[in-house]
C-alpha cells in the first residue's frame, strides 16, 4: 500500500492576521501538494493563529477568540471544501473551545470525504500557567489549555492506521508506543518551537532542532512507522520558532524534510507495508516486550530517587 504523503510548512502568523488569510495559505499549499501527487497533507499545530501562549494575559477569557468553537467553521469550510474537490485528506491543529467552555490543544484527522474521522487533545502542555518574571520567554500552554483528555488514539483513514501526536507529545515516547500498540503506521505531528524560550543560554537553536529530529526518528523506528513532523515556523510576533519539518520513514531515516523558514510543501511516497517489517522483529511487541517490569511507567509521574 503505497501513498504519496505531504507535509505543508506555515510560516509566522501575525497577531492580527484574520483565520481567512491563515486558511487561503493553506489551500495554496493543498495545491501544490496535489500538484506533486499527494493524498494526504499534514499542517502544523495550532495552524490557524499566531502562537499566542507566548504572551500573558490576567483574564484567560480575554483569549478566547483564538479558539475555534466549531470545525468546519465558516473560515475554514474552504479548506474542506478543496480537500474534498481533490479527494485529499488533512490533519491540521487549532484552539478548541467546547460547548461546555473547556480549553483544548486540538488536532483532527479529516477524510478524503471532509468527514473527521479523529480528534486528538494535546496531553503534554509544556510551559507554566502564572507569568514568570524571571524568564525571558513565557511559554503559557498550561494557562490557556487543560490536558488533553481524548489519549492518544488511531483510525484507519485511507487504507492507513494513521495517529496523531501535538508539538511536546514528540519528546515522549509513552505517547509513541501507545500508538505503536495499536499498530500505528503513519503518526502526524504538528509543532511550534520557540527558537528560545528559556534561560538556558547554551541551549542555541541547533539543538533544539537536533532533539526534535532525533525524538521524531527515535519514535518512528521504535515503533515501526512512518512520521511526519510539521513547523509552524519563522518570525512571528517578533519571536523565532524553527522549521525542520521532515518525513521520517520506518527505520527512523529522514526521507524529506523543507529547506525554508516560510510556507513550503514536502512530499514522500511512504510504502506503508515496510512498517511490517520492524512491527515482526526487532519491534514485535507481543513476542518481546515485558510488562511486568513497566508499572513504574503508569504508577509513578515524577522520578524517585530511593536508594
Ligand atoms: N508547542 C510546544 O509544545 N512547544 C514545545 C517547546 C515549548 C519546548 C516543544 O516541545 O516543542
């Protein structure tokens, strides 16, 4: 089973740029990833506004009209409606905000047929909830957003076992096996990285883009799937986010990744029955693995130091 998948890169978005302008970007870029023969595109997370959790505000509900309280909504039917024209399918992540006033990290996974066919909520918001004076960068995720309550969930979309994981869920690699357990073969991944969002002075930008790529490959091998990680990168709002958006096949090689800071389609053809291969051996989890050595994994949150 053989699918050409694209990753479609968003540069900065301003503050007051309207979700329409956000939305007319993106189907430029289903476009050109139609034009290279893709039938599935992933966007980044929070694709539709600037990534505002890097500024405080004292009353949360002033932030507000940076969710989405409906999807499709009249902004982004567009999109919709094009995917369905070019019997595409998406992901894509936004700000939800629930009929019952709960604040989400969100991603969906929309078929060919604009149905959504998975949601997923963020599970690990990095970051503080209370302005941090000390810091040169606020990094608000846990102020505006609660944890993700869906788990980390796949479906079949397109003949695929497709999953989804947001931005910070790359680093940890519970969230990949508990996809790999349900015989994930394509996670999406859409992620904004402050350039610089802490005090560490030695912590420059070539590292961060080092430990995304290595948590992203490290996941795909581990699990035997394909990846596709997606930037919303560049300047925005006067602060740097880094690209490296990349596909990552199932023995954890980078097999395309952009080049640019700004809007920019990648593209892979990925032969989905090579995750079988690493899913029968090395990672054949029925015949290795050893859960009763793995409770700490569930039990405990924080280390211990005991002895
Ligand atoms: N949006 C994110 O989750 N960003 C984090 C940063 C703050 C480290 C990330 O893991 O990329």
């Amino acid at each position: 089973m053989k699918m050409i998948v694209a990753g479609a890169q968003i540069g900065g978005i301003q503050k007051d740029e309207p979700r329409e302008a956000v939305v007319s970007r993106m189907m430029a870029l289903m476009e050109q990833a139609h034009q290279k023969g893709a039938e599935f595109v992933i966007y980044p997370e929070m694709t539709l506004t600037t990534f505002f959790p890097r500024f405080y505000v004292e009353d949360r509900a002033a932030f507000d009209h940076w969710f989405e309280t409906q999807m499709p909504n009249a902004a982004t039917q567009p999109l919709f409606d094009l995917a369905r024209r070019l019997e595409i399918g998406f992901t894509f992540g936004y700000c939800e905000l629930t009929p019952e006033g709960l604040h989400y990290n969100t991603s969906i996974t929309v078929s060919p047929e604009g149905e959504i066919v998975l949601k997923y909520r963020k599970t690990h918001l990095p970051g503080h909830t209370e302005y941090e004076a000390e810091r040169s960068h606020q990094h608000l995720e846990k102020r505006y957003f609660l944890p993700g309550d869906t788990g980390f969930n796949v479906v079949r979309n397109q003949g695929v076992v497709m999953g989804m994981a947001i931005c910070n869920d790359r680093r940890w690699p519970e969230a990949w096996r508990v996809l790999g357990l349900q015989g994930v073969e394509l996670v999406t991944i859409g992620y904004n990285t402050p350039s610089q969002n802490n005090l560490s002075a030695e912590e420059g930008i070539e590292r961060r883009v080092y430990h995304h790529e290595l948590s992203v490959c490290a996941g795909a091998y581990q699990n035997s799937t394909y990846a596709v990680a997606v930037a919303k990168c560049g300047m925005e709002d006067g602060n740097h986010m880094f690209a490296g958006s990349i596909i990552v096949d199932p023995d954890g090689y980078v097999i395309a990744r952009t080049t640019g800071e700004g809007d920019e389609v990648i593209v892979a053809e990925c032969d989905f029955d090579k995750c079988a291969f690493g899913k029968q051996t090395v990672f054949n989890f029925a015949a290795h693995r050893r859960t009763e050595h793995y409770g700490r994994i569930t039990a405990q949150t924080g280390m211990k130091i005991e002895v």
